[in-house]
C-alpha cells in the first residue's frame, strides 16, 4: 500500500488529482495527514515559516481543466490552499469567443441604431416604381415603357430638366426596346442581320413637342415604339408623360435609315431586316399630321439679312461626344445648335418645338461653326411673345450638318421646381 502510494506521487496516473493522492495517503487509522507536499507526499511535521503559509481567503483557488481544487488540512484554526498549476492544453490556449462576440455584438447593435435613425424611406411611393430602370414592353408587345428619375445634375439654371436631358431618355428608351425585344446584335441598336452586313442606323430627321420641362425629383415615363417609314426607313415615336399626373411632357417622332460602317454611305433596307423588325412596327403616331404641318420646317437659307443673325464659331467635337459608330451622337448636336442662341431667349424663353434634319454626321477632327437666324413675333427677346429661329450648324468647309427650326414660347412659372435653397426671386 505505502509503495503505491509513493510510485503514484512521482508517476501520478492520468485524471489524478492532488486531492486524489491525498485520500490515498490515509494512514492505517484512517486519518489524513497534517500537510501534503504538492506531489501529494506527507510533508515534514515541522511548521513552515510564516512567509510560506498561504491563506485560502487572499489566493484565488487553482483550476485544472476548468475546476477548482483546493486541499484542506485538518488543523484546529487554519486552513491552507496547496497551489497547483494545470498543464497547458489545446481548449485553455483558445481564445475568450464569449468576449469577441459580445464585441460583434455591441457594433451591430449600434449601427442599427444609426440605421433606424435615418429617414432614409422614400417620401413619395412613385419612387418604389422601376427603381432599376430596366422597362418592360407593353400593348402586346409593341410599346416600350421606362421610367426615369430626374435628377439633380440633369436640370438647368431655370430649376427645370434640359431639353438634352430628355433627348438622353429617348435615346436610352430606344436602345433599350431593340435590347428588350431580342434585336440587339453587335451594333448600337443594329438588329443580328445588319450586323452581319455591317450596317448601322443613323438618325434623318426628328421632331419634338414639349409642353412643360419636369423638375427635380419627378418621375417621367417614356413610351416608344417603331413604324415603317418608306421602303428603306424606320420611324421611330416617343411619349414622355409625368408619372404621378398623366400629364404630356413631350412628343417625339424621328426616322432613321441604314448606312454601311464601312463605307459610310446609306444602304437599302434588306428583306432579312424588315423581316426581323417588321413584327413590331405600330402604326400609332405620337405626333398626328396636324401637328406635324404646324411645324416649320428648316428653310433652305438660314442666313438672312433681313434679320438679326448670331454666330458661334471654332466648334469642335470631343472624345466624349463621340458614340460607338465613331460619329458625334445627335443629341450633341442641339446643344451645338443653342451655343449660337442669343442668351436673351435662353432666360427669358423656353424650347417649345424643334425640327432637326441631319444632312452629314460629324466625326472627330470636325471644325463646325453655329448659325441662328432670329425671326418671328418680336425678335428682341421680348418675353411676352413667341420668337421663331432658324439654325445651321456647318463645317468650316461649308458643308452643311444639320438644319433646324425652333419655337420659342414665355417661361412659366415653375413653382414645383423650386429647390428651396434659394427664394424665386433669386433664380
């Protein structure tokens, strides 16, 4: 019995414990001993010095494997705490995860606060609507519809979208029907069989009505749709309407016509062609024939003494002016076209119809120069009548680009498009 239990204390068996050993070592009467050594031997009787002794209130109880152990003497009025230090395993080397999550914790719980704390719902339930802007077709698969947001970088000083803002919409709207409809090839906006011929639209002539300009923040919805135009041409109409209201913002028709990439002279229409978008022609008009005959149109003659005349000269196209033909978009073109406007009409009158015919297209190391001829009702700019002008945009060389007539109407009053930075009368 004594040899086991001195082979135990320096070849302690796994799981034992210093407690274990200690009830191992019971005399043959049965009692403990005084004292224990930490390996569990019977220490001497003599009583160690003062400095030595450890009180089992002032020192923390040892663990081992998460337990607390402690040893007790059989003395009349103290009791020791025999120390004793675990061995280092894997589970007491990980890391504190109740503190890590708590930290987790405390940080999602205050950015949700922050969260919560932020008006960041909409305020108007039209802004839920198309919220990517993809569109979809409508009317049996024949119209397009797409909604946009006016934003902040598309209005102008008068607090109202520009009419490149909306000529931006229908382009987008136009290319994103042909996309939708399962008609985009390899082209911008050119059907699978042009692309095999190498063949791409460009734009002949355009014309617009705009009875009001959208504000910041008003959502507009865009219907477009295709019709046949001749033998060889597509038209092409728009309808821009207020979302919440109803309300007609603008009407737009336009005809476009093939032109060889290679070549760039203009191509018949093939069969195969009129054969991929002839099953989503609508004949519907957006602009009626009344409508379009109340229209003037561009007079061969822009230059005209008889009236005020301004020029604008040394026009040039940049990189980012240019589309993935390798032409100037013809949505540059008006602002190239107004860069000659007097500025008297720009602040005191608003765009109220265009017509645009496209004679050449514009490439990159074009020099152009801007001509509008003022005439009509009052030509000084009065802002109580309407103003008319006539413009040209041409290449230095002479030759024309575009020609172009527009109707010029009073501004209204745009109480809705007021920002609230500044009092109207500032504006």
């Amino acid at each position: 019995m004594a040899g086991s239990v001195a082979a135990s204390g320096f070849f302690p068996t796994p799981g034992s414990t210093p407690a274990a050993l200690a009830r191992g070592s019971k005399n043959m009467s049965g009692e403990l001993p005084e004292t224990l050594s930490v390996r569990g031997m019977v220490a001497k009787p003599n009583t160690p010095p003062a400095s030595m002794q450890v009180k089992a209130r002032a020192q923390a109880l040892p663990k081992v494997n998460g337990s607390k152990v402690n040893l007790k003497t059989t003395g009349s009025d103290k009791e020791d705490t025999v120390p004793y230090t675990s061995s280092k395993t894997f589970y007491n080397q990980l890391p504190d995860w109740s503190m890590l999550l708590a930290a987790v914790t405390t940080i999602f719980l205050a950015a949700e606060k922050q969260w919560t704390m932020l008006d960041w719902k909409p305020k108007r339930p039209d802004m839920l609507v198309d919220t990517f802007g993809f569109g979809r077709i409508i009317q049996d698969g024949l119209v397009f519809r797409q909604n946009f947001l006016i934003r902040s970088y598309e209005i102008g000083a008068d607090r109202t979208a520009s009419i490149e803002t909306l000529m931006n919409h229908l382009q987008e709207t136009a290319l994103n029907h042909v996309k939708t409809a399962g008609l985009l090839g390899d082209g911008f906006g050119a059907t699978p069989e042009m692309s095999k011929r190498n063949l791409i639209w460009v734009v002949s002539k355009i014309q617009l009505l705009v009875e009001h300009y959208p504000s910041w923040e008003d959502m507009v919805q865009v219907d477009t749709w295709v019709a046949s135009a001749g033998k060889n041409g597509m038209r092409r109409d728009w309808h821009i309407r207020d979302y919440n209201s109803g309300r007609t913002i603008l009407k737009a028709t336009s005809v476009w016509v093939m032109m060889n990439k290679t070549t760039r002279r203009l191509s018949k229409m093939p069969d195969e062609v009129r054969g991929e978008i002839g099953p989503h022609f609508n004949d519907r008009s957006a602009i009626t024939e009344e409508q379009g005959e109340k229209l003037a149109k561009p007079r061969n003659k822009v230059v005209d003494p008889a009236n005020k005349q301004f020029i604008r000269k040394g026009l040039t196209p940049k990189w980012g002016d240019l589309d993935v033909n390798q032409h100037v978009n013809n949505v540059k073109y008006i602002g190239w076209i107004l860069e000659s406007a007097p500025i008297s009409i720009l602040e005191k009158h608003e765009l109220a119809s265009m017509t645009l015919d496209y004679r050449k297209e514009c490439c990159r190391d074009s020099v152009l120069q801007s001509l509008t001829n003022v005439s009509g009702e009052c030509a000084d700019g009065s802002p109580d009548s309407a103003i008319q002008c006539d413009h040209l945009l041409q290449l230095e060389s002479g030759a024309d680009v575009v020609k172009a007539h527009t109707t010029w109407r009073p501004k209204r009053p745009h109480g809705e498009g007021n920002l609230g930075l500044f009092p109207v009368e500032s504006a």
